[in-house]
C-alpha cells in the first residue's frame, strides 16, 4: 500500500506537515523522556508504558485524522494524543494524579478521555473492548449524520483476545467508518508474537472479516501515514473498516518495572538501527525538507513548551481528600452534560419517516398462539393443563412434577445417587416415547 520512506505519500503532503509529523514525534518522544525523569523523582503515581521507538506509528496514524474524527488511545499512544491537540501539560499531570489532571487525580496513568472538544474516548484496560466501542462511535457518528471515522490501536497481544474477534467481524458487517490499527511491537510482555499467532502477517487477521488488512513498516512514519490516510479515506467514503498491521518493536520493558532481559540482543541491535526518529530525519535531509536551524528551531519550541508544560503539572494540587467521594457513580446531568450532535434532519429519522413495514411477519406471534391457531407450547410451568394440544405437554409436566418432588425428598448420604422411582419412569416413558433410563433423564 506505501512504500517505505516517503516514497508514495510524499506529494501528498505539504512541507509544513512534513514538518508536523517530525515535530510531533519530537515532542512524543521528549514527553516520555520527561515522565521517565518525573518517575525517577517519584512523582509518577501509576504505571508508566514507553513508546520509544513506537512514535512514528502513534503520530502517523493520528495525522491521518481529521479534526471532527474520533479515536481511542492504548497506553503507547500519547504521540496520539498530542496530534489530536492534548497539552503535555494533562499528559504530565495525568500521571502525577494532580488535581488539574483530566480526572481531577482520580487516575495515575492514561485512562483520560475529551468527549466534547477532542473526541478522544479513554483507554479501556480490558485489551479488546475499544474495538466494539469505536465501531459503535462510528456507526453513531453515521446515524447521526457526521460522517466521521473513528480509529483505535490494539497490540499483536490484543489481537488474539475474543472481544478483538467479535469487535471486527460486528465493524465489518456493519461497513462502520472505523479504523483499526494493530501494533505489531513483537512483544506481549514477555511472549514474543510468534508464540502465540501461528501467522507472519497479523493484517492477515482481516481476511475471516471480509475487510482489507494492510501491513506497513511501523518505524517509517511516511508510510504510516499514507496507509492511515487511505484507510481513512475509505472508511469516510463509506466502504466500511480497515485492519492496518504496523510492523514496529517496543524498545522498553513492558512498564518502568521490567528491563526486558527476554529480548534477544540481535533483535534489539536490528531495531535499534531503524529508530524511527532518525529515519525520519534523514528522509527529511536527504529531501532538503529540514535544515540545521530548522531542526534547532523545533527543538527550541519543544524545550521551551515542555518547561512550562512541567511547571505547570508540578505546581498542580494533589486533589483534596474529600473530593474522593465525588464522581464515583454518574448522577446524570451533574455528571456530564453529553448530547448527541446531528447533523442531519431529525424528521428523517422520526415518525413517520423512520417508520419501516415489516417485510416478514409471524401469525399469532405476541398473543401466546401458535401460528396454527393452538395454544403454543412455551416453558415448563407456564403451560395450561386444559385443552387442544396443552393436554400432552400438561400430562408430562405432572410427571415430571412428581419425579421431582421424589427426587427433592431428603435422602440419606449414600443414596446420593438415587433414581426417581420405577413407576414415575415407566409413567414418563409412555408419556415420551422413551426408554425407561431416556426417561429419568428427561425427568431430571
Ligand atoms: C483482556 C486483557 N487481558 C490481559 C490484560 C493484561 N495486559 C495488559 S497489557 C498486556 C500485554 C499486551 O501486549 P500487546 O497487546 O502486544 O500490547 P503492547 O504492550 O505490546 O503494546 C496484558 C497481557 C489486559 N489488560 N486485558
Ligand atoms: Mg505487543
């Protein structure tokens, strides 16, 4: 689909966004370098999950999107979040549990979200789940009228939960404007992806949904964004989802706490070779697209920014002790004031113009009847004794009834195993058609 280093997606761009993307994977990465310290001090209340080395698919993805669109970050996404317009300053204080913090310091890590201005849905921990909700986000935004796309990530672990399965068959068959893109980082903690997807490509997984997967070089942003930005595209036209397969490597643990012992020399030395910043920079060189004072000039910015980002966080509150009894159930209007944004007519989707003639209907269906006319037979308990065709099934009923009340008799420990009595069998059986031992069965 792209080609790596530029090649395809290269006219497509202005050198303003060339810049951008370089500019964002700066800063993703010069925010994690800061959280890295802001952990070593001790002022990092959660967990915290590097990306470095993951910047180029986070920022390239995102720089895909457009204003209006929605997406839902996994933890190696904040490069993401700054695309869509997140201060670093949240990201910071996020994580340091500060009273300023999008959760008012009710979360240590990234579980933050921005419904009404960013469109940014929060992470779910639950690897999986955010599939089958960004794929109700974009069916809601094209009920709604939007035409909006929305995207999430998921990793090559991720990718082998149910919730992975059911949340992209339901997308495919719903032709949902949704993007999905799978971080393929070669590690699930300390499972390498070849020991648990029996697959080279994991885009592959697309094919059991009927849906396109595409497979591009994580570490080359270019190609990142060229494969997003078609997806994007296709999905806005409304030719339904897309599984896009990054390949890339996670050059950190899992969290702080693991030093990642399990990853083969050879392999950390081969990625190592393709950061992806510097692959970049290169390509941008090499193009005449960046210079050295542009690059101090971008540099200067991020310092700067960050500076006061930091500060910021530092002297943001702890929140107060008594605010913990706030916001833990949602009481509806205090709680948010959320409401769904048409933009299409309401008469097209009310009486009598949503109105639809069943193409399909059942005789007698809703008034207890059978389509012939008889009484149906529904549960045991709930049938009439009397009458048609209740006659039979009531007779097995009171068999059943007896057999049931022999069985909740109390017994003695060693007749624990116990069968109801002969006669109640032979009853069932001439009732059934069935064979004495079919009979106890069928009466248990
Ligand atoms: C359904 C579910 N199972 C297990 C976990 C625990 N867990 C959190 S992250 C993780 C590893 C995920 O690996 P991968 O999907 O490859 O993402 P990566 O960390 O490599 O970005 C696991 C097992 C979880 N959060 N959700
Ligand atoms: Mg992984």
């Amino acid at each position: 689909m792209a080609k790596a280093n530029g090649a395809n997606g290269s006219k497509q761009l202005t050198r303003q966004q060339y810049l951008d993307l370089y500019y964002y994977m700066r800063l993703n990465r010069a925010v994690e370098d800061t959280m890295v310290k802001l952990f070593r001090q001790n002022k990092i209340v959660g967990g915290l999950y590097s990306s470095l080395g993951q910047e180029a698919v986070s920022v390239g993805t995102a720089y895909a999107l457009e204003k209006k669109d929605w997406l839902a970050p996994m933890i190696r996404n904040i490069g993401a979040l700054l695309v869509k317009g997140v201060p670093p300053r949240d990201v910071f204080m996020q994580h340091m549990a500060k009273y300023d913090s999008p959760t008012k310091g009710k979360d240590g890590t990234s579980h933050f979200g921005d419904l009404e201005n960013l469109h940014i849905v929060s992470p779910i921990s639950m690897l999986g789940d955010l599939i089958p909700v960004m794929t109700g986000v974009a069916m809601a935004g094209r009920y709604l009228g939007q035409k909006i796309v929305a995207m999430t990530w998921i990793g090559d672990g991720g990718s082998s939960t149910g919730v992975f399965h059911e949340g992209l068959n339901f997308a495919a068959v719903q032709k949902a404007p949704f993007v999905l893109v799978l971080e393929n980082n070669q590690w699930a903690y300390s499972t390498p992806v070849k020991r648990q997807v029996p697959l080279d490509n994991l885009a592959d997984r697309a094919k059991a949904y009927g849906i396109p997967g595409y497979t591009v070089d994580g570490n080359d942003v270019i190609a990142v964004y060229s494969a997003a930005k078609q997806a994007v595209e296709r999905a806005r036209r409304g030719e339904g989802p897309i599984l896009l397969e990054v390949k890339t490597f996670r050059r950190m643990g899992h969290a702080q706490h693991d030093p990642a012992e399990y990853v083969p020399k050879e392999m950390r030395a081969y990625w190592e070779a393709r950061d992806p910043v510097a692959l970049y920079e290169k390509f941008l060189t090499g193009e005449k697209l960046l210079d050295e004072k542009s690059k101090k000039d971008i540099e200067q910015r991020i310092e700067t920014l960050l500076a006061q980002e930091r500060d910021f966080a530092e002297n943001s509150p702890m929140p107060p002790p008594e605010f913990a009894e706030h916001g833990v159930y949602c009481a509806g209007d205090d709680c948010h004031k959320i409401r769904p944004r048409w933009e299409r007519p309401l008469s097209e989707v009310t009486p009598p113009n949503s109105g639809v003639s069943a193409v399909w209907t059942v005789a007698g269906f809703g008034s207890g009847k059978a389509s012939g006319g008889a009484n149906a037979p529904i549960h045991f308990g709930d049938t009439e004794k009397t009458g048609g065709s209740g006659r039979a099934d009531s007779g097995l009923l009171e068999a059943v009834a007896e057999t049931r009340e022999a069985r909740s008799k109390p017994r003695a420990l060693k007749s624990t195993n116990a069968k109801p009595p002969a006669k109640k069998s032979a009853k069932l059986a001439a009732l059934t058609g069935k064979s004495k031992t079919q009979a106890r069965k069928a009466g248990r």
